[in-house]
C-alpha cells in the first residue's frame, strides 16, 4: 500500500510540473483539487480519520506545499529551458 500511495503522490507532483513547466495554472488548479480530494478520502475511508482534525489539516497543508513547490519547480525548469532555447546562436 505504501508504494502506491508513493507512486500517487509522484504521479501527481509530476502532474503539477508539468502545468508549471507549460504554465497552463488552469490544469495546475485542476490536479490540485483532485489530489486532494484524493487525499481526503484516503484519510477519511483510509485511515478513519476526521478532514479537519489538526493531524490531516497538517497533511493537507503538506500536500498543498508538495503541490506548490512541483508546480514552481516546474515553471522554473521551463522558464530555463525556453531562454536557452531563445539565446541559441546562429551560425549565418
């Protein structure tokens, strides 16, 4: 089970990279209310916990920070990526 959650929450970080790096920030939102809606049902049918207990307010605080710092990682990488891209040098 753990590795499935694991590979859930790379999946979705990657997903969040992905809007960043094309800044589609629509998707971004998108990906972010279904992870953690995921999220929420895993610890509410998961783990029988309340959704706004202090320990799940504090995983999803979390998942909103992974969510956040994919996302601008991603946006970053593309920013980088599209001025190397523009600074290419001509050879005429």
């Amino acid at each position: 089970m753990l590795f499935l959650l694991v590979g859930g929450l790379v999946l979705w970080m990657f997903g969040c990279g992905y809007a960043g790096y094309n800044k589609r920030f629509g998707l971004f939102v998108v990906i972010l209310v279904v992870g953690m809606s995921l999220n929420t049902a895993w610890m509410v049918l998961g783990l029988d916990a309340r959704p706004f207990s202090p320990p799940a307010m504090t995983a999803h605080l979390a998942a909103l920070m992974y969510a956040i710092c994919a996302v601008g990682t991603g946006f970053l990488a593309g920013r980088l990526i599209r001025g190397f891209r523009e600074s290419k040098v001509d050879r005429s």
